[in-house]
C-alpha cells in the first residue's frame, strides 16, 4: 500500500493500488486474425502468460487457476496459436477477456475488493491485492508483480 501527496485531510491514509502483473518469460509477439487465432510474428516462444493489444493469453494452468477464482467480468475461450511457416497450430492457451477497463488516471480511484483483473489502456494487466497474494502463494513463479504505476513512465 502507498502513502501519496494527499491533501491533508486524507494525510496518513493508505491507498489501495492494484499490482501490474507480467511474465518473467518471454516470447514472441502475436497478431489475432481475423478467424480468431493468434499467429506467431516472430519467435515461436510460448511463454504461460501473453499480453497484447486487447488481448491476454494463459496457459492451461493459469487459466484453470484463474476459473476458480470466480473473477467478476472475467471470461475464458479456447486460443489457437498459430505457426504460419510451419502450418502448426497450438491449442496450449485460452483467451482471458477482462471485462474491467481502466485509464492510468484513474488508478487512485478503482475499487479493489476482492479478486479483479483490470486491463489499462488496453495493454497492461493488473491485479487486486488479495489475487495478487493468491497467485503469489501458488505455482505461478513466472509470474511478477510491481505496485500501481511503478514500472510505467509518463
């Protein structure tokens, strides 16, 4: 929790602030057809957790994780990650759509009860606290987590 320049009324209380979270491992970039499936652009890596324009994608693991949680505005569809060169398709992640949007202003102001996933911009995953510390206390040790804006610059 974070203590920021408040005025003085609000001195000495604690701002709530979702986590970013991201993947240590890295992979290639992907571009979602037009059919659904998410072509390889580049390396042909598969890391568990891929973040993109509009789009996350989570292994099966994660993903099964994530269903039990029962997360607000949060749904799962089959992925298919495609090889053009090779003609392969890998049926290894689902579709996360989170439902929950928000814009770097609005960080301060976002209630966090409970388990949410939020994307901001479009781009950037986050996660309540109390998910963050499910997901810290299971198997996921690819997974990093920052506070609020920390790893962004403006």
């Amino acid at each position: 929790m974070t203590q920021i320049g408040l005025p003085s009324i609000f001195r000495g209380a604690l701002l709530v602030l979702p986590f970013h979270m991201d993947c240590k491992i890295r992979g290639g970039l992907f571009f979602e057809l037009q059919d659904g499936r998410f072509q390889f652009l580049d390396s042909y890596e598969t890391p568990p957790l891929i973040i993109g324009a509009d789009y996350v994608l989570a292994d099966h693991e994660l993903t099964n994780f994530l269903q039990t949680r029962n997360i607000e505005e949060v749904t799962f569809r089959p992925a298919v990650l495609w090889n053009r060169k090779l003609n392969e398709e890998l049926h290894t992640h689902a579709r996360v759509h989170v439902g929950r949007k928000f814009e770097a202003d609005q960080i301060a102001s976002l209630n966090l009860e409970g388990d949410q996933m939020l994307l901001m911009d479009g781009l950037s995953l986050f996660v309540s606290p109390s998910l963050k510390m499910a997901l810290e206390a299971s198997r996921f040790d690819y997974l990093q987590f920052t506070e609020g804006l920390s790893d962004f610059t403006f």
